[in-house]
C-alpha cells in the first residue's frame, strides 16, 4: 500500500511537471518588459503638447516682433545673447510633434507586440525556435523606445523651461523698446 502512495505521488510529480509551461522564464522576461514600458508610458504621459506648441508660437510671434523692430546693430549684446538661447525653443521644437506621436504609436505597437507574445506563451505555443529571436527584438525594441524617450522628455523641459524663464524678459524688452 505504501508502495502504491509512493507511485501514485511520483507520477503526480511528474504529470504537473510535464503539464508546467516549459516557457516561465521567457514569460517573466516579457513582464518585466512590460512593466518597462508602463514606466515609458507614464513618462511619455507627462508631456503636455499643448506647452509645447504655445512655447513655438509665442517665440515665433517674439522673433517676429524683435525683427520688427529692432536692428542687428542696435541690439544691446546681453539682449543678443538672451535671444540666441531663446533660438533653442525654436531648434529643439522643430519636428517635436511628429516625434511625439510617433513615440506614442511606438508604445502602443511594442504594448501589443508584448501582450501576444505574453499570450503565446502562456499558451504554451511550440516556438522553441524562434522566441529567443522574438525575445531579442523586443529588447531592442525596449531600448530604442528609452533612448527616444529620454530625448523627448530632455527636449520638452527644455523648452518649457527656457519658454517660461525667457519668453517674459524677451516680451519685456518689446513693451519698453517699442514704446
């Protein structure tokens, strides 16, 4: 009888072992990716478009301003070196939209590309051989996507911190030069 237990628990052992998803390791790899990305995301939440595009158009409106009304050789040198750092707003903006959406397309794409490859997994799909491909394109992927958005976000407190130091001082100038 004692005998017939131990059978019994072995063959237990081995029918959940055999039942075990032979691909755990590749499944936690993929949550910690995912758990990546939600951080990409809530960092990429945290742009405000809106800031952006009100920074380039108040700097549009002061350079135009400023050639208006000013001449190169009567520009006092601090007012000049102001307006060359202002000239920053208008660098680091160029084509900041465009990254912005593609930023986000991009999140959303890897976020799908994770959660079927999550599900195949987990469904114990026979993709011995290529998952380790799939797991290393999603890395890369990962890390494209972190250095982008490192970019973004350096971009986008630069210019609403130089828009919100320097648009006032330049509007200041205008009121007091123009008057």
């Amino acid at each position: 009888m004692k005998t017939f237990y131990i059978t019994l628990l072995v063959g237990l052992v081995f029918l959940v072992n055999s039942c075990a998803n032979p691909y755990e390791k590749e499944i936690k790899d993929v949550e910690e990716m995912q758990e990546i990305l939600t951080g990409i995301q809530s960092s990429y939440e945290t742009i405000e478009l809106e800031k952006v595009i009100y920074a380039k158009e108040t700097y549009s409106k002061n350079m135009e301003q400023i050639q208006k009304y000013y001449q190169p050789d009567t520009v006092d040198v601090n007012v000049a070196n102001l307006l060359d750092f202002y000239k920053g707003v208008k660098k680091s903006a160029k084509g900041f939209e465009d990254d912005y959406q593609k930023i986000g397309e991009k999140i959303e794409f890897i976020d799908h590309q994770l959660t079927t490859l999550k599900n195949d997994l987990d469904n114990g799909i026979d993709m011995k051989d290529s998952v380790s491909i799939f797991l290393s394109n999603e890395h890369k992927n990962i890390e494209t996507l972190q250095k982008n958005i490192g970019t973004i976000l350096y971009n986008y407190d630069f210019i609403v911190n130089v828009h919100d130091s320097i648009s006032n001082k330049v509007q200041a100038i205008l009121i007091k030069n123009v008057e």
